[in-house]
C-alpha cells in the first residue's frame, strides 16, 4: 500500500495558511539543516505557493510541541517519530531531508493521511559526478596505487581508458540513471537493473532484480545504488563476488547495509576484486576497531559523495513546493513513500 493520500483542495490563502514547520537539529551535518536564509530564497523562487504558507521554526524539539501541533507540513531529518500521530494532529506531509528512509523503518508508525516525502533528486548532479570519479579511480587502479604508497612500494601500473568497459549499475533511480549518463558518455556500456524493469535512455540493457547474477559475471564495474529495505540487506555478499569478474572493480555510494563487509574484504584480500570505493559502511559510522579501516585496495569516504553542500537544501526545497503546489491544486505528489515497499 502507498503512503498516498488523496489530495488536499481546501483553499490557502494569506488569511488561512498552510503551516509549514521546520525542525532542525543542530548535532546534524549541515547539509540535513535549513537554514533561514536558504528558505528566504526557496519562498522567494516560489511565490504563488509562499503567499499561502506561514512557517515555524525549531532547534533540537526546543518548541516542539507547540509549534507542530498546528503544521500542516514538517520538513525535518529527525524528530519523534513514535508520538507523530498525536504530537501533529493536523499533519498532511512530512518532509523528510534524505532519498532514504531506512533509518526510519519500519513505517509502521507513519499515522493515517500523512504522506511521506523524499528529496530523490537533490543528489543528483553531485552524486553522478562522484559515481563518474569513482569508476574513473577504479579503473585506473587508484585504490591499489593509495595501498601501495602506504606500504612505501613503487608499483607503477599502467591502464586504459573507460571506453568500451561495462558497467552494471544496481538500482537504476535518478542518481543510477544520471551515472549512466555520465558512463555512457565515456564510451561504456551500461547494463542495469531496476525494480520495474522500465528502459532508460542512457542504459543499453534493462533488467529486474532476479538478472544480478546473471548480470554479475558480465561487469568490469558494478556500482551499487540500491534502496536499503529488509529484502535488499545484504544484497552483495561472498556469493555475489565470487560470481563477479576476477579483478572487477566495485563501488557503493548508496548504503551500507548493502552489502556483507566481511564479504568484501575477502574478496578484496584474495585479489577476487581489483578495487573498491566505498561512500557507506555497515555499520555507520564504524568503530574504531572496525576490522575493515585497512583492507586492501578499498578506499573509504565517509559519506559525503552525494550531497552539494551549496544545493543540496534549496533542491529539497524546490521539490518540497513544487510538492506543496500540487497538493494545495488536488494534483499527485511526487517522491512519495511506499510504505509497502518500504521506500
């Protein structure tokens, strides 16, 4: 079942505001906090929607209860989820500041007539690029170069260009389809799977989730951007890399609950793949004692590839009142939550 509601037609005007309430927390990277000057601009860019809206503003639950008990909408990364129902009793959508909502599961608390939103999108532009970089690195074999110099060896290898290689790419969404842009371009072939199954310009062969092992086998590259759900956890474990192509390279920008760790270190360590670049760890943040901070040819970013610190908040905004525009004119909303799919 859908998190859709039927839209809402009640008229909003300067004398009868849509309230919009933003919770921020502080402890939070900047890029999940709205700030007052980055709202200013989204309601200047939109302003047939900012005449009908009034917004509260909240830090770390301060005014919690008061101020949400009277919105409308909330836009926000965290916040009590459990008491929603009966904190926001007026509550009609929920804009959450992340693609994911894995780290809200299970929705069973969603309460009725509230839609949850995402910002699938706004990572886009980075995010593509960062995929690009990531394959670019991984074929010129920079992650076995990086562990090379901390071993102080001079190991000159020499590669190729991408054209011509092929990449899987798992989870053909928006930031998939924008990587295979970017990799079609080079001169790649792309192969994909997506839920549905749905063609995409920039991939040369569409399949569904059953095709990954059959599709593993066929890849210099796979690029992992699937939505972590408990049917996906663990998607690329030792099965699948022993099914990858000896010296294949991998990336992981999506989540990392993904993928077994244990799994990929040994495959790393028996030279099974060539390199890996990974964005997310399971878990994350990891300990300090982690037993993965030194695996060969693995390079680990801490998740920050996908997320523009100049765009990435005004893009959720725009999607957020574009949303809003279509709700108060009784038309579907975009970027909506299943709440069966669990994304």
């Amino acid at each position: 079942m859908s998190s859709v509601t039927e839209p809402s037609r009640q008229a909003f005007s300067e004398s009868n505001p849509f309230t919009i309430h933003i919770e921020n927390a502080r402890s939070l990277m900047p890029v999940f906090i709205v700030r007052p000057d980055q709202y200013e601009n989204a309601l200047a860019r939109h302003p047939d929607v900012a005449r009908r809206v009034r917004t509260t503003w909240g830090f770390d639950q301060e005014n919690y209860a008061r101020d949400v008990r009277a919105a409308d909408a909330m836009i926000t990364y965290r916040f009590p989820k459990e008491t929603l129902g009966a904190d926001a009793p007026r509550l009609k959508l929920l804009q959450i500041l992340g693609a994911g909502v894995d780290y809200l599961l299970p929705l069973d608390w969603v309460p009725p007539g509230v839609t949850i939103l995402t910002n699938s999108g706004a990572h886009v532009p980075k995010a593509a690029q960062s995929a690009l970089m990531a394959l670019m690195m991984l074929n010129a074999r920079v992650p076995e170069l990086t562990y090379c110099q901390h071993r102080h060896q001079w190991n000159r290898i020499f590669t190729s260009t991408l054209s011509g290689k092929t990449v899987l790419i798992v989870g053909v969404g928006r930031i998939g389809g924008g990587a295979a842009g970017h990799a079609k371009n080079f001169g790649m072939k792309v192969l994909g799977i997506r839920r549905s199954g749905a063609s995409h310009s920039a991939v040369d062969e569409m399949h569904g989730p059953d095709a990954l092992h059959a599709l593993l086998p066929r890849a210099d590259f796979v690029l992992l951007n699937a939505a972590l759900t408990p049917q996906t956890r663990f998607l690329l474990g030792k099965n699948e890399f022993a099914l990858m192509r000896r010296g294949a390279g991998f990336v992981n920008m999506s989540r990392g609950g993904l993928v077994d760790p244990a799994a990929l270190d040994a495959a790393l360590r028996e030279g099974q793949l060539g390199g890996a670049i990974i964005d997310v760890t399971y878990p994350e943040p990891p300990p300090g004692d982690w037993p993965y901070w030194d695996t060969p040819n693995l390079i680990i970013t801490p998740h920050v590839l996908s997320d523009d610190i100049e765009e990435y908040v005004p893009r959720t905004l725009d999607l957020f009142f574009e949303n809003l525009r279509r709700h108060m004119g009784g038309q579907p909303l975009t970027n909506v939550v299943d709440l069966g799919r669990q994304y």
